[in-house]
C-alpha cells in the first residue's frame, strides 16, 4: 500500500488540536472543595467574589491574593492571562452546593455574624446547545483549515508543491489575448535574416503539410542570440502576434527557488500544458538563467537545484517523451555559458544571431520609433541613421524618446533636428554640466588635452575623423569629443595602431604643452592598456608572441586557477604591452610635435568657444587627406555628395 503524505499533515493538526485543549496554561487556576471547607473559608473572609450557577448548584469562589497560601498551601497558582481574551485570572475554588436555598441562608447569616466583604452573583447557566457549540467551534475550525490546505496542496494541475509552488508561471497568449494590440513582424524594423527564420518557424505551424510533405520534421527549438536591446524580445512578441497557435512566455529565472525539486516540478508542468494545447510555442526569455552549463558551481555539486531544473528541461526537450508541435523559443546574451547539451541539435536546432544594427537597419527602426512622434521637415532618418553607429534597437528607441522629452521640455510644438543632436549627446556623453566650477589653469589643461585627440585624429589615417569637441562637462568627464567610427567586421594591426595613437594624444598634449601630466588621462590609459593586451594575447599581434592566442572561446577555461601560460610568457606579456603602449606614445609626442602651432591655436580656439567643429578643424590643418571607410560606403549608397566635407557627416558621438 502506497503512503499517502497527506496524512501527515492531518496527525500535525491532530496534535496542535489536542494540545489546544489540554492547554491548562491559559485557564483559570481551581481547585475543587468540599462543602465544609467551603464554609470555613467563607468564614475566614478568604473569598473577594462569588459566583453561584444556580442550574448546576455550583458555586466559584475568587481568593483574595493575601489569603492564597492558606486556601492553596505552598503550590500558589500565580495569576494567569487567557492569551484568547486577553483577561487576567485569579486563583479560584468550586463546590458543590446541597442547594441553592441553603448556600443564601448561609451565606446571610455568615454576613451577619462574620462580617465578611465577598460579592455573591447569581447566574442561571448557559444553554446545552451553546455550551456544546462552544466545544465544537474549535474543533471545526481545525477541520476547515486541514481540508483548505488539502485543496491547496492537490490543486494546480498536478504540478504538486504546497500551495501551487510547483506550478508554471508561464503566461499564455492566444487569438483573443493578442486580438486588441499585439506586436507583428511589421513592427520589428531590421533584422531581415533573423525574422525570415521566425517567419518559417511560424508558417511550420500554420502550414504543415507543406514541409511534411516532402519529408522535413518541425524543429525543436530556436535561440535567439545578440547583445542586449538588439530585439530578440520584440521578435519573440511578434511571432506570438503572427502566429495563431498558442503562446507561452516566461523568464528562465521562473523556473529558479529556494525549495528542491520545484524548479524541475515547473518544467513538467510547462510542457504539459504545451502538449496539451499543441501545435504551439513556448519562450523562455533569459534562458541562460536556468541553463548555464553543468558543473560551474563547484560548491553546490551535482545537487544544484540549477542543475536539477537544467537536466529535466533536456529530458523534456529532447527524451524518451515526444513533444511534437511544441517549438521552444529562447533568448539570451550569453549563449558562451549555456550548456552543450542544451545547444545541441535535437534540442535548440538553430542559433539566429541578432546583432546590432546596420545602417540601412538603423534606418528603418528610426521610421518605425518615429511614427507616433510629431517631427518637423529637418529630422532625416537616413541623417539619424548615421549619427546613432553601434546602437542598438533599445538605443534608438531611447533616443527618439529622450528627444521628445527635451522638445517638451523647451515648449516645442513639434521634435526638430537639433533635439535629436542634443539627444544622442545626452544618451551617450551625459548631461552638460556648466556649473561645475573649474579653475583656470584646468579648463587650459582639459583644452589642450582634447585639442590633442582632435589633432591626431585628423592627422592619422585610420584614426576615426572628429566632428566635435567640447571642454562642457559632461557626466563623469570634462570633457568629450565626437568622431565618426568606421562600422568594419575586421580590425588591421595599423588601425589598432593609430587608434591607440590617437587615444594617448591628450596625454602627449599635456606633457609636451606642460611639461606636467594630470589624471584626466585615466578612462584613455585604461582604454589603450586593454587593447594593448588585447592585441597581444588575443589577436597574436605582437613582434615576440606572434601568431599565440591565449583566450578559450569554447569557455572551457572557467574552472582553472592558473593562468594558460608559464610565468616567464606573463613577463613578455607585460614588455609587449609596454612596448606597444610606448611606441604608440612616443609616436603621438612626434606628431604634435611637428604640428605644435596648430595645436596651440586649436587649443586656444577650443578655450573660447568651449564647443568646435570639424570645418574649425579643416581651417587649421586644411582638408583632410584620407577617406575614411564610413564616408566610401555612404557615396556608394548615395547618402553623401563625393566632396562632401566630414561636417556633412554629422555628428557621431563618443564620449573620451
């Protein structure tokens, strides 16, 4: 015969109701008298109150406090509280009485004769069936509470826990939860490959035959993978909008409690409801939450309740069980540390890579933020578009709104071009903050800093070209400058070179204008040392360590203590870096150096103005000499005129 837990629960409450009523702590302390004794007392003045039941021919006596030692003895019940009513209790005694009549006729001529000061109180007695109800009350509310909980722990589905804890949370959309305002493919702007993948999984659903015709199985299950704000949640909303299936959506973090076992409990209880509501789809947003790989955790072992929770997602996904017509869609920022097992096919057939915008993508999610945003005739998407390079879908959506809200904020009836300028230098810099008191000797220092990165910028080939500089304040900085990145896939060793060159042209600047050096230097010393070391351990671009990579891609790597290296390639590590960093230095000294004058007037220009532009630029150094890889791409596609200055560009900024 099985065990039924239930019982438990039910001796639990067994045991708390007897130990309800065989609790004597909280009742009045008595003590049961003869007749005789009774009267005796009574003579004595021993009792404050009596009280007589004339139904029962019982009467309860309270004893003063100074007379309980001779009523009682040496075990004097103290006073008591009932913790129900909160009232407080003397010690009493009760008897018998032979009857009414004579405890009055006694009880007059002890007053007489003894003078005594007890009250006496006459009561009728309570009804049988109030008395009864009286007893009966608790032990029913001891009843309804055990079948409440009963109920509770049965109900949910057969998911199991205690209360429903073991149940999904997973949210359910269908035609008529989708019906008044849901997202389309229309509203996901860009990312034409990864929707074509979503748009096939969709039309799987609706349209079967078509695939199984010829042979081909649903798939399994579809990874979204891409930095953060890319729209891999906005995609997953859109196929809950196209397709007419049903569609569950939780967070990989849903499946995650204190308690063992719920989280596996929860998986079960997910695919269940999807079996029973196929064809459908499930997304689980965050995934890596519930799915980092097995083994991680060194301190928790195999009993992790991660690792449960991981391992009955696999066996749900891809076990002895068929789930046919459940697709299950995931997201996630950090496929590197999921799982193999949950990446492999049978499980998460495809990997659909969303990755931030391209120009012409940025185009379009500028139009589709735009459209219930009043603009004036000067705001150009494809403007926008070139100014934004490197955000993310969130990013613009951001922008768009924050330029709106400075539009308000100036009383504008419609958002101009210039809000959405002040809104891209405000998402990215920080807010402008001219109260910050700055001496005079430091405004010259930061002017002659940035005039450095705005020099070589302009003088090095494949250092990304300025548009604006400015001495403002802006958040953390005090100052920052605008450049046109070049949006490449690939990265040559020359260009890492005049990056880094440009970056250490602020420190140059001051050393060479100076002869002092500052801290303002600090976010580019941090920015070059990083690439520096980048570029020899990862990128295998070093003179002594050519072509060696010391970095796991596989994410193999986390649970070793030493580094993938001896201590003696640590050491050339450090001289290559410094190498790099000192040559890169030295060059930059160099080149201000053979333009010193220039310098000194740009800086001196950047002191009155605070804020320059490239055409300041242009009439100092003269035109410049190179096309950068950004402006050839944009005259290909037409966007630019091929004389067009680097004004025409815009600004594009980043903050120093």
């Amino acid at each position: 015969m099985k065990f039924d837990p239930n019982w438990v629960y039910l001796i639990i409450l067994g045991v708390l109701a007897f130990l309800f009523f065989t609790n004597k702590d909280t009742l009045p302390s008595e003590k049961q008298i003869d007749w005789s004794d009774f009267q005796r007392y009574t003579r004595e003045n021993d009792f404050s109150k009596m009280t007589v039941n004339l139904k029962e021919n019982l009467v309860i006596a309270e004893v003063k406090p100074d007379c309980a030692k001779e009523v009682f003895g040496d075990s004097v019940p103290a006073t008591t509280t009932n913790s129900w009513t909160g009232e407080t209790t003397k010690p009493t005694v009760r008897t018998i009485l032979p009857s009414a009549d004579r405890f009055s006729d006694f009880y007059d001529k002890t007053r007489e004769q003894y003078n005594i000061d007890a009250t006496v109180k006459y009561e009728e007695g309570g009804s049988i069936w109030l008395n009864l109800l009286g007893n009966l009350l608790p032990i029913l509310f001891f009843v309804l509470l055990w079948v409440w909980v009963m109920r509770k722990m049965g109900g949910g589905g057969g998911a199991g826990g205690i209360f429903g804890v073991g149940n999904s949370k997973a949210q359910m959309y269908d035609k008529s939860a989708t019906a008044t305002k849901k997202t389309t493919f229309k509203d996901v702007a860009g990312l034409s490959e990864a929707k074509q993948e979503v748009e096939e999984i969709v039309d799987f659903l609706k349209n079967p035959e078509k695939y199984t015709k010829l042979g081909a199985k649903i798939p399994t299950g579809a990874l979204l993978v891409g930095p953060p704000g890319t729209g891999k949640t906005l995609l997953a909303k859109a196929v809950a909008g196209e397709a007419d299936v049903p569609f569950f959506s939780l967070s990989g973090s849903d499946f995650v409690e204190m308690f063992v076992g719920v989280g596996a409990s929860r998986v079960r209880d997910l695919f269940r409801k999807a079996k029973e509501k196929a064809p459908c789809i499930v997304f689980i947003d965050e995934i890596d939450a519930v799915g980092r790989a097995r083994g991680r955790n060194a301190a928790m072992g195999g009993n992790d309740e991660r690792e449960n929770t991981l391992n009955q997602l696999l066996t749900e996904m891809d076990g002895f069980g068929t789930n046919s017509g459940v697709i299950i869609l995931a997201a996630t920022n950090r496929a590197d540390i999921l799982d193999k097992a949950l990446l492999r096919a049978g499980r998460f057939d495809r990997q659909i890579h969303v990755d931030l915008p391209e120009l012409n993508d940025r185009k379009e999610i500028f139009i589709v933020h735009l459209r219930d945003i009043k603009i004036d005739e000067t705001v150009d998407t494809a403007f926008l578009a070139r100014q934004t390079p490197g955000f993310s879908g969130a990013d613009i959506a951001n922008v768009c709104n924050e330029a709106a809200l400075i539009a308000a904020r100036n009383g504008a009836t419609v958002v101009k071009r210039e809000d959405f300028m002040n809104a891209v230098d405000r998402i990215v810099a920080g807010l402008e903050k001219k109260s910050k008191i700055t001496t005079l000797e430091e405004r010259q220092t930061i002017a002659l800093h940035e005039a450095g990165h705005a020099t070589l910028s302009w003088m090095l080939e494949h250092a990304n070209p300025l548009v604006k500089v400015t001495i403002v304040p802006r958040g953390k900085s005090l100052g920052a400058a605008w450049y046109m990145p070049e949006e490449r896939q690939i990265t040559t060793y020359q260009q890492l070179q005049d990056e880094m060159c440009a970056t250490l042209g602020g420190r140059a600047a001051e050393e060479l204008s100076t002869g002092k050096i500052s801290t303002g230097a600090a976010n580019d010393l941090e920015k070059v040392t990083k690439q520096a070391y980048a570029m020899v351990v990862y990128y295998g671009m070093s003179e002594r360590l050519a072509n060696l990579n010391y970095y796991d891609s596989s994410g193999q790597d986390w649970g070793t203590f030493t580094k993938p290296y001896s201590d003696e390639t640590a050491t050339l590590i450090d001289q290559e870096v410094k190498r790099i960093i000192q040559e890169q230095y030295t060059r930059a000294k160099e080149i201000l150096t053979q333009n010193k004058l220039a310098h000194k007037e740009l800086a001196d220009l950047l002191l009155e103005k605070e804020v320059i532009y490239s055409d300041d630029l242009e009439k100092i150094f003269g035109k410049r000499q190179w096309l950068s890889r950004s402006q050839e791409i944009l005259q290909q596609q037409g966007l630019i005129e091929p004389d067009a200055n680097t004004e025409v560009l815009g600004e594009t900024p980043q903050e120093d």
